[in-house]
C-alpha cells in the first residue's frame, strides 16, 4: 500500500512527485497535515495557479497547505514520527 494512504492531519509531509510547478516551487519543504478533503463533485478539476495545468480531481483525497495549493495524497511522502527523547535503546561506546 502506498505511503499516501496513511497521511493524515497532524502528520509531516513533502511534495515529492506530481505537477512540475509545483514541485518546483513546493517540492521537499515539509508541512503539517491540517485536514484532508475528499472531491466528490464530478466534473471538478485541481488547476495550477501558475500555469493553469488541470488534473481530474473527483475523488481524489488531498490537502491544502499554508500557501493554498491542493495537493494530490499521491504527491506527497509522509515522514515517520519523530522518536521520543531517551528511547534509543542500542548506545553505543566509543573507544578513545
């Protein structure tokens, strides 16, 4: 199952694929997850505001990030939790 199937609000995640201006513009900067939306309404279309790229969009599940691109599930990588503080178990001890 792709990682994109699990994404959810709270979580951190980056553009990796999809339109070209937008990973060229968005591309690995990592934002949280605020709400993911679901198109249901046929007929509807993701357009790029910067070169006016469309893309079918009934039915795909997607978030907007902080500068209001609505971005495909499948375009984004979802990065794992940060570990808590004090739960690595293997320390290591160097020899000096």
């Amino acid at each position: 199952m792709p990682e994109s199937h699990d994404i959810q609000r709270g979580d951190l995640v980056a553009v990796v694929r999809g339109h070209e201006c937008i990973v060229n513009s968005v591309g690995g900067i990592p934002f949280t997850v605020r709400q993911v939306e679901t198109l249901a309404v046929p007929g509807v279309f993701l357009v790029c505001q910067q070169c006016r790229y469309a893309e079918r969009a009934a039915g795909v599940r997607y978030v907007c990030d902080e500068h209001g691109n609505y971005l495909p599930l499948s375009w984004l990588m979802k990065f794992p939790p940060v570990e808590e503080p004090g739960t690595v178990e293997d320390e290591k001890t160097l020899a000096v």
